[in-house]
C-alpha cells in the first residue's frame, strides 16, 4: 500500500517510505521508494536527508513533508 502517490511529468509514481538503522549507529534514516504505476515499472530506493534516534519521531517528520517536495526530490534522482 502506497503511503503517498505523487505526479512527475505524465507519470504516477507510489511513495512509501522505511526506516534505515546501519551498523554501529544510533539513528535512523528515512528511505522512500518510488515506483512507477505507469509504462514501464522503473522503481527505486533512496535515502532521504532525514534523521533522529526515534523511528516514531522519523517518521512525524516525514508526515510533515508536502507532496510537492517529495515530486522535487523524486525529480532530482530522475534527471
């Protein structure tokens, strides 16, 4: 299930988003992954420059993002 769902150009892509912990560190990262709905299924995983030491709290902060910066961040990583 998609947490969001944003548009780029004439594409619709699934956002959903994760928690990355690595090893010997005490934070968590916030990870999206973008699939696309339309022709030709690209997806992809990417780190997002948001961190805490508290999943629940990564993941408020997440909730606070607009779609219209998770389209330029999405952006970013197409071109």
């Amino acid at each position: 299930m998609a947490w969001r769902v944003v548009e780029h150009g004439d594409r619709r892509w699934s956002v959903t988003i994760a928690a990355e912990r690595r090893a010997n560190s005490a934070v968590w990262n916030l990870v999206f992954s973008f699939r696309c709905t339309s022709t030709g299924r690209q997806s992809f995983w990417v780190t997002y420059p948001l961190s805490s030491a508290s999943k629940a709290a990564l993941f408020a902060q997440a909730e606070q993002l607009s779609n219209d910066t998770l389209t330029a961040f999405l952006s970013q990583h197409l071109d």
